[in-house]
C-alpha cells in the first residue's frame, strides 16, 4: 500500500484539442495504458455514504496487471483534486476478473484494503456499480510526469490532463501557459472520472 499525493485536472475540450495535445508531446511520450476501471460499493451504500471510491484497475496486454485503490473524501476545486486518504494494493488479475463478474466474492478476498474496509466501516457484503475505459499516454515533459487521458464512457467521450504535484498552482502555471500559446482550450477540471460516471453525462464543454 502506498499514499498519493495532489493531483492537477485539467479538462481538454474535445478530441480536436486533445490530439493537438498528444501530438505536440509526441516526442515525450512514455507509454500508453489501456486501462479498464470498475467500481464497487457496499450493499448498503457504506463506502458513497462515506465519500469513499472503491475500484479495481486493470491494465497491461502481455503481462496483465491489476490493483485496487481506495480514495476517501476526494475535493477537486479549480482543477486541484485532493484526497484525506488514498492507497493501492496488487491484486491477481484473474481474481480481480472473476470478483467484477460476481462482486460478492470481494468478501472472501485476502487483501488489506477490503480488511480496512470490513473493520471501519462494517463492509461484509459488496455489489458492483459498473465502469469504464480509460486509455492513457504518459509523457515526461519538462520535468513533469504528465497523464492525457481519453475516456470512454458508456455516454461519451471525456479528455483531461492530469499531473502529480506537490506544487498544483505551480504546475497549473506552466501547463495553463503551454495550452494557451499552443491554442488547445481547456478548463479546470469540475468532477472526477468516477463523479462523472455515475451522473452518466459529460462535464459541460469550455466555451
């Protein structure tokens, strides 16, 4: 398990913008992760009630990977996103298959996070709330660790920037600086993926 830091959210218009994006970072590019994300609550609504998300992440074609993250109390105010709590585990991907398939078994799964949530919160039994695609190109530029997000939910399609920052106004600074002299618009970032996907509807475009 490991904690996280700030994060910086960046909403690019449309999917004009974030291939001018991608394409002027081409040179810095790192990866692309294919990555599919589903959600999990408890029977009785013990995590949303809490503000706490629970998801499994899977990604990687030739050697699969898997974890699942918990973020508690998530405040995303002017495209700053921080969390009181936030921690990942690996968890064996064909394990993390078969618990999206039938969510009950999570209570029978040896994993720290679930045994946290069994004692904090009373969580015995849990239910799936369904999820989404997210293909992610990695670069590093200018020192930075940047993440240009296209995802695909069962509505529409959403693109951000996303950077880990101990310094977000600082990063905002310079990325908001780079989008605008390179004409992409964007806003700040108003809900999280996951806020987005259970209002099923995309954040209202920059005008």
């Amino acid at each position: 398990m490991h904690s996280m830091g700030t994060e910086l959210k960046l909403r690019i218009r449309d999917s004009t913008a974030h291939c001018r994006l991608t394409k002027l970072l081409s040179a810095f590019h790192v990866e692309t992760q294919h990555q599919e994300n589903f959600f999990f609550d408890g029977a009785n609504n013990e995590l949303s009630s809490q503000q706490v998300v629970l998801f499994l992440r899977f990604y990687g074609d030739d050697t699969p990977q898997c974890f699942m993250s918990l973020k508690a109390r998530a405040v995303l105010d002017e495209g700053v996103y921080r969390v009181d709590e936030e921690v990942e585990e690996n968890f064996e991907p064909a394990v993390g298959r078969a618990c999206v398939a039938q969510p009950e078994k999570l209570s029978s799964v040896e994993c720290g996070i679930l045994k946290m949530l069994k004692e904090k919160f009373g969580v015995l039994n849990f239910v799936g709330l369904g999820g989404f695609v997210n293909v992610r190109d990695v670069y590093k530029w200018e020192g930075l660790k940047l993440e240009v997000d296209k995802t695909l939910y069962e509505f529409g399609t959403n693109h951000e920037i996303e950077c880990e920052t101990s310094d977000p106004e600082g990063v905002k600074k310079v990325l908001e600086e780079f989008l605008k002299e390179n004409g992409i618009q964007y806003s700040y970032s108003q809900a999280s993926k996951f806020e987005v996907f259970r209002s099923k509807k995309l954040p209202q475009s920059v005008n």
